[in-house]
C-alpha cells in the first residue's frame, strides 16, 4: 500500500504524496491539488524511508492489498 509515501512520477516531472491507490490509478496531493495519474504508462520513483524505487507503473497495477501479501 503506498498511501502515505512520497512518489515522483517521472514523465510527468511532478511530485507528491499518495492520497489514494486504486488497481489502476494513484491519487496524489501535490501544490495543494489533487491528481490522479494513471499507473500503467507511467514510471514512478517511490520513497520508502531513506530508500527509493524506481518502478514502472505496470508493476504496480494490482490493488493495494493484492500486491501487499505477495
């Protein structure tokens, strides 16, 4: 589950905090505004603590509990 973390989504050059994960979306705060971006035909870089992951958006496509028990 990434809600909570600090997420940069490298085509769209825009980072922030995800509010909000669906199968194929994630919802993020960021400037004061909501956005929510598709998770398929992105790359993401996802901070975990002090660590940072670079994912591309089809390796995320699952619901957040699908991904957190595998």
């Amino acid at each position: 589950m990434l809600i909570g973390n600090k997420v940069y989504v490298v085509e769209k050059d825009m980072t922030g905090e995800v509010v909000d994960e669906t199968k194929n979306t994630l919802t993020l705060e960021s400037g004061g505004k909501l956005k929510r971006i598709i998770k398929d035909s992105n790359r993401f870089i996802i901070y975990l603590g002090d660590k940072a992951i670079n994912v591309m958006g089809n390796e995320i496509k699952f619901r957040p509990w699908e991904y957190a028990i595998r």
